[in-house]
C-alpha cells in the first residue's frame, strides 16, 4: 500500500492568537475549511512555524511591532488582527475584525439602566484595559441619568509573582467594593474577571445580585454557568467575528481589500443569568413582585395575580410600583415582554407568531403594536437591523 504524505502546503494559515474563545476558533476552523486552507495553529507549535512551511496570511491578535507579524508582512503575507483595541492609529496598517466595543458598553449600561441600578461601575485594569468599552459604558449611563464609576486594579510589585498577584487584584477590588454606593451593577471585560469580582464580593459578604450585580463579556459558559451565581455576560458573536476574519483574509489575498480595513461585529446581545437577574429596588414588597412578574410573565398574568402574591392590596402594589419604578405593572409586564422578544428576535429564527406566544403576549397585533411604540419598527425590521445578518460593520 503506498504511503501518503502529509503535508500542509500550499495553503496554509497560521493562527497566532494564544488562548481565546473556543467560540472564536470555531468560526475561523470553519470557514477556513469551506476554503480548503490549512491550519498551523502557533499554540501547538510553541510559537514556531514548522520547517517546510510557507503560510500565505497570518490571523493574529497582536500588532506591530511583534516581531513574527513583522516578518510575516514582510515575506509578504496579509495579516488579519483579531485583538480588541479598535483605534486605527494603534495599528494603521493591519486590517482588523473588531467586537463592536461601543455598542457592546451601550448595551451593559442599558442592561443595568432597566433593572432600576442608578449606580454602576466599569472595573478595568490600570492604566486601562480595552478603553473603548468603559469610555461608551459610562457615556450611555450618564444620558440615563445613572451615576458611573470607573475602578482600575493597579498590578502588583513585579517581585510579586503567581497567587499572591491573585490575592493583590482581589483585595483590591474587595475593598472598593465594600466602599461604593449599593445596590450598584458592575460591568468588567470579560467572564473571568467578572468571576474575580463575584469572590471579591463575596470576601466582604456581599449579595450578588441583590448589593453587587455583576455583568461580564464573552459569554464562556465553562465560567458564566459554573458560579455559584451564574454570571450574566454580553454574547460578542465570536463565532462571527472569527468567520468573518477568514473572508477579510481572503478578499486581501484576492485583491479586493487594503490594509488598514476595519470591520466591528455587533454582539448577540446580553445572555441574562442570576448575577443581574434583579431589579435594584428598595422596597422589598416591589422586588417580590418583580421576582414574581420575572419569572411568570410567559403566562396571561393579571395585576390582581401579582397584588395576590405580593401580599398587599392592588391599590398599595400599583402605588409602590409607580414610587419605585415610574410605572404601572402592566408597563412592567409589557416591558419584560418586549425584551424577551427582542433577545428571541436576534438569537432565533422563530416566527414573530411564535414569539409572541412564547414570551406572553395576548395576540400577534398586540406584539406588533408594543414593538412599534418601543422601537419604531416591526419586529420583523428588527430582526434584519439587529437580528443574525451574518456579518458586521464598518468603523467609522
């Protein structure tokens, strides 16, 4: 039997991109396949491209001046960035495939804005860790009249090394935890860190989500499930974003795109678990009646349903409500409503029917007025603006 040789010519691409979302390797695999190209994946290499090898682009998550991106370019291989930092006078030459930071920051302080938190707070790291993020985080919680905070963990001595460098970021954010303004929802830039935040919190016996609310990025499951609180996390359709690298590689290669191209994904949206999962009220009988709206508002509920569970008469809820909240139960019922929609809207390809008998509403008309009061358009011109259009946008 004649033995077949290996080999990972002629078209190969090597992927620098260290540990990163499985979601995102997902997608480049992907489409890398549908090309018939190759993979060197830089992780298995230890760094180094096997003897042989000639690559024809490189999909990297680092910038000039990395010294294996340089030499790439130079031996005349396109890039493709894949990192976070989405200021083109970073990087003016390498084309990039962006998370849309600014709507991914609209939309944690919009997140927080809904549940009644008037206080919130980005956590980064000193001297700033992906500043486009708090920069539209805290602009979009000033316009909804909320009051942001912006908190940076500063490293630790350089001799300081391993858990002790650990115990430095957590006792540091477990002190200005237990100084800040509760309840407060606290927005950082990714799943791991947010989890960081939730032992700090818990360091100083501190609630989540009823004093800390916590909001993260990536939406890793292996993280955001696995607390002890599930962590709410912002979905940044990382699937997309690497599939949509590999096109940008391609068209490169074929002529059609310059350097210096930038693409921004937009995000899923917010995958909502118990961390956030509350809504930042004061009186205890309104936020057992949230609970209880929240967790039964598929059903044709009633405002007389939720007076009866709330223990207190439906004059003295509707009361309460309008203190509490500025407005009615029914505008919460609707509203809660409206979300769910909007979240099936994008994630699905279920029929507006559907979703309007899967998340409560009396009829389809009724659906389709409230969404248009809500959002200026149908639910069906929602999902083509919002919804899974399979590509991204151009920054500006």
């Amino acid at each position: 039997m004649k033995k077949t040789e290996y080999s990972l010519e002629p078209e190969v691409i090597v992927l620098d991109l260290g540990e990163n979302s499985p979601e995102l390797y997902s997608g480049i695999s992907a489409q890398l396949e549908e090309y018939g190209w190759r993979i060197l994946d830089l992780r298995i290499t230890h760094g180094h491209i096997l003897p042989g090898v000639r690559p024809i682009g490189i999909l990297t998550g680092k910038s000039p001046p990395d010294l294996l991106l340089q030499r790439m370019l130079r031996m005349g291989c396109p890039a493709v960035r894949l990192g976070n930092i989405p200021d083109p006078a970073s990087d003016p030459v390498v084309p990039a495939v962006l998370p849309d930071m600014p709507t991914v920051g609209c939309l944690a302080a919009e997140h927080f804005a809904e549940r009644g938190f008037n206080h919130m707070a980005y956590v980064g790291n000193y001297p700033g860790h992906f500043p486009r993020w708090y920069d539209f985080f805290l602009e979009r919680a000033k316009e909804l009249g909320c009051t942001p905070q912006l908190f940076l963990v500063k490293p630790p001595p350089v001799s300081v090394a391993g858990e002790e460098r650990f115990r430095s970021r957590l006792q540091q954010m477990a002190d200005w935890l237990l100084e800040v303004p509760k309840p407060i929802g606290v927005f950082t830039y990714n799943d791991r860190n947010a989890a960081t935040l939730f032992t700090a919190a818990r360091l100083k016996h501190l609630a989540c989500p009823e004093a800390v609310a916590l909001l993260g990025v990536g939406n890793d499951s292996s993280i955001c499930d696995l607390l002890p609180v599930p962590l709410s996390s912002v979905d940044t359709n990382e699937k997309e974003r690497g599939r949509q690298a590999v096109i940008l590689l391609k068209q490169i290669l074929d002529g059609e795109k310059k350097s210096g191209e930038r693409l921004m994904i937009p995000p899923k949206g917010i995958v909502e678990r118990q961390s956030t999962d509350l809504m930042a009220v004061p009186d205890p009988v309104v936020a057992h009646a949230l609970r209880f709206i929240w967790d039964h508002y598929t059903d044709q509920l009633s405002v007389d349903d939720v007076a009866d569970i709330s223990g207190v008469s439906r004059t003295s809820l509707c009361r309460k409500f309008g203190r509490c909240l500025g407005r009615g139960i029914n505008a919460e019922l609707r509203r809660k409503r409206l979300e769910a929609s909007a979240h099936l809207l994008r994630s699905t390809q279920m029929t507006v029917a559907t979703i309007a008998e899967t998340t409560g509403f009396p009829s389809l008309p009724y659906l389709f007025k409230a969404f248009k009061q809500e959002y200026g358009m149908t639910p069906k011109e929602f999902r083509r603006k919002k919804g899974r259009s399979g590509g991204g946008r151009r920054e500006s």
